[in-house]
C-alpha cells in the first residue's frame, strides 16, 4: 500500500507511475488527497477541542479548591459540549479513515526508473539467455504427449476426481515432481534460505498483507464459511510470518523457501498455449522470500534473480531473463524479472518463475518494520521469488530431453530421481 505521506509531498510522482502501470482511474488519487484533507482538518479541531477540556478540567478543579461551585458547574457544562461535539468527531474521523483505506487499497505499486514503458508482454525487455536450444527430431512429442507415453501424468483421472486443471502425476512422474521439490528446497537451503513449512490456507488479513486482496480476490479459491483463501503461492504465508513484527537491524536480510501447492481459479484461454501443464488450477512450486533493509533491497534483488538463473543452468535448459514492463507487471511489484524456458517441442518460451522487489507496499500493509541504529523504526522491504515453479520446468525438461530410448534426467537431479532415463 502506497503511504500517504507520498500524496502529500508528490502526487506527480503518483500520476507518472500509475500511468506506466497502465492503471486507469487517475481520479482516484484527487480523492484520496481530498479525503486526506478533511481528516487532517477534522483532527485539528479535534485536537483543539481535547485541548480546551484538559484546560477546562484544570479550571473546574481550580474553582472548586476557591469554593466557586456556581462557576465551576458552569464549565462541566462547557466540557459536557465539548465532550458530545469530539464524540462527533471521532465518528467522522473513523469514516474518513475508512474511506481512505479502501481507496489506497485499490492503488498498485509504483514502478522503480528501470522498469520499462509498455502495456503488454510484447513490450517487456530481454535482459539476457542463456543455455542451449535442442535440435529435435521432426518426431517430436509435446509434453502432454510424452506424459501418457510413459504413464507419468494422468489428465483425464483429474479431470474425474476434480476438474480441468488439476493433474494426477503417477508413477515416474509423482517422483519425478518430488525430485524437483527437494532439489529446490536444497539449493535454496544452500544459499542460506530457512525453511518454512506453512499452511496451504491463509486468513484475509494474510491475503490483504501481499497484495493478492482486494486485488486477486476473483482468481482465490475461497472457503466461505471460515473466510480462508486457498494459497496462490507460499509468498502469502511465508511473508505473513512477519506481520505486526519488528526485526532488529542485525536480523536483516530475513531469508526464507517453502514448498506448497498453488491454488488458481484463472487459468487463462483454451487451447495449445494452455495445453497440458502450460497452465493449471493446482500446481508445485518452491518459493523463496526475503525481508530486506531498503538501502539494500535491489542488491539483495539482483542476487536473487543470479541465484534462480544458476538453479535453471542446473537442469541444462535454455532460459531467457526478461524485464517486464509497466503494464505486465503485478499489482503489488515495484520491478519484476521473469524467468522463461524453452520449450522445444511446442517451439515456444514458457514463464517458470517471477523474481520481485516489491519495496514497502507489501511491508506497509503488513506492518513489518525494523529499528536503525539511531532507535528510528521504518519499514523494511519484502521480495520474493520462484525457485521454481514445477509445471512448466517439467514441460520443457521432458520435451528438451527426449530421445528414442526414453527420457534424459539433467545430470544434477539424478541423485534425486536415482534413474539416468525415464524409459
């Protein structure tokens, strides 16, 4: 959430990010500085009028100690108004305040400089790639293809248990996921990140916290009757750890990874580009999160987007690194890096992971602060990112390593699987 000592000191500021974020109703911000206005005015007065009670209340015991009693009723009577005229007051005050929150709630973050102009995923920039695309034969077989060749994934058994979206991965596949899963985890673990094993369902104030609420309420699988949210990533829960917390400076960087399902309603068109496991309702996906000091976060930023680049050169695929733009970035993200894998069967880029500094709009929602080393409390600045997401790594994985005799394991997840090929 964006503070509102911004509007107050650069609402040009507001105006040029939203706009590059393509966000459309401009208006918005006028109000919240029309609403900021009023309460502030409404706290002066009331302030004025705790002034004149305590001054009142010092006079009333004044002339009762002189024997005036007349004199002294006169003012409690004087306090009485005062007292109904703040009841007044405090009640506006709290509408105001409400009304103000559920209009900043509705305001994305603001882009850093670097990210570029654009509105959709055609104007993202290409920062860099790496590895190397397969030249396959002309038998190739795309993923959803080679899933039922080898009896790995089994669309049709989800769609009966539950829905379209939601695959049943047997036998070679089930190992192969949890392969990946604990391959992940360990690398991160590595590189210094806690481990976290959180709930799969969060409360509202959890959802609101990082931004999914009231954003993303639509694309949340949502149990009514107890108000939980099914998680769309374990950036939810694992970056609610924190909330109402203050961390000492020391403390900082806060690093932590979980694994958890990810639950989705909106899995996008039909089609090829949907197909199989491009885009699902239920999927895996390991996490990585870090609390960070501000006048560090976008080191700690491009230390993430290096250590997810190095786990994808891991499993020998051909990656790309793009830096979205304004318009396809997410409500909550100041930068965003995307993270694509070649698929070369389907001769297409798919999205793998999303590395994010989202600065203080998450951490202010949530309260998350630390102390400095002058006693000051600020606000420290949360990211988070992929590490990775599992559908499409196993997607490009198994389409990029077949060959006649069956399926080739990267060399460093064999430990995991225990197999050399999948036949």
């Amino acid at each position: 959430m964006l503070s509102i000592q911004l509007f107050r000191q650069n609402k040009e500021l507001i105006l040029a990010g939203l706009k590059k974020k393509n966000f459309k109703d401009l208006e918005l911000v006028d109000k919240i500085i029309s609403v900021d206005e009023r309460r502030r005015a409404l706290q002066v007065e009331n302030d004025a009028l705790a002034s004149a009670q305590n001054t009142a209340a010092k006079s009333i015991g004044q002339l009762m100690a002189k024997g005036d009693k007349e004199g002294a009723e006169l003012l409690k009577e004087k306090v009485g108004l005062h007292k109904e005229q703040a009841k007044d007051i405090a009640q506006k005050l709290s509408d105001l305040e409400t009304e103000l929150q559920d209009m900043l709630v509705r305001l994305p973050n603001l882009p850093h400089i670097a990210v570029p102009e654009g509105k959709t995923p055609e104007d993202n920039e290409v920062v860099r790639e790496g590895g190397k695309i397969p030249d396959l034969s002309a038998q190739k077989l795309p993923h959803w293809e080679l899933t039922d060749k080898y009896g790995l994934i089994n669309f049709e058994l989800g769609n009966k248990i539950t829905g379209s979206g939601f695959p049943v991965f047997m036998g070679q596949g089930a190992k192969l996921q949890r392969s990946l899963i604990q391959y992940f985890l360990n690398w991160n673990i590595d590189a210094g990140y806690m481990e976290v094993a959180p709930p799969f369902m969060v409360n509202e104030a959890s959802a609101y916290g990082t931004g999914q609420l009231p954003d993303k309420e639509g694309q949340m699988y949502h149990a009514t009757e107890d108000n939980f949210f099914l998680i769309p990533t374990a950036e939810v829960p694992v970056t609610n750890l924190y909330r109402d917390t203050i961390i000492q400076e020391f403390e900082l960087p806060v690093k932590m990874t979980a694994y958890s399902p990810c639950f989705r309603r909106e899995a996008g068109s039909y089609g090829k580009d949907v197909r199989g496991l491009n885009r699902v309702h239920q999927f895996d996906k390991v996490e990585v999160v870090q609390l960070a000091h501000p006048a560090k976060s976008y080191e700690v930023l491009e230390s993430m987007v290096h250590h997810v680049e190095k786990l994808i050169q891991s499993l020998e695929l051909p990656y790309r690194i793009l830096r979205l733009c304004g318009g396809d970035m997410s409500f909550a993200s100041a930068i965003t890096y995307d993270f694509e894998v070649y698929s070369a069967a389907q001769e297409r880029w798919l999205e793998v992971s999303s590395v994010s500094n989202f600065e203080t709009f998450q951490t202010n929602r949530m309260k998350i602060r630390f102390k400095d080393g002058n006693g000051k409390t600020q606000l420290v600045h949360s990211l988070n990112g992929s590490s990775l997401a599992l559908p499409r790594i196993i997607a490009c994985l198994l389409e990029n390593n077949q060959t006649p005799e069956g399926i080739k394991i990267p060399k460093a997840l064999q430990p995991y699987f225990g197999k050399e090929i999948i036949d």
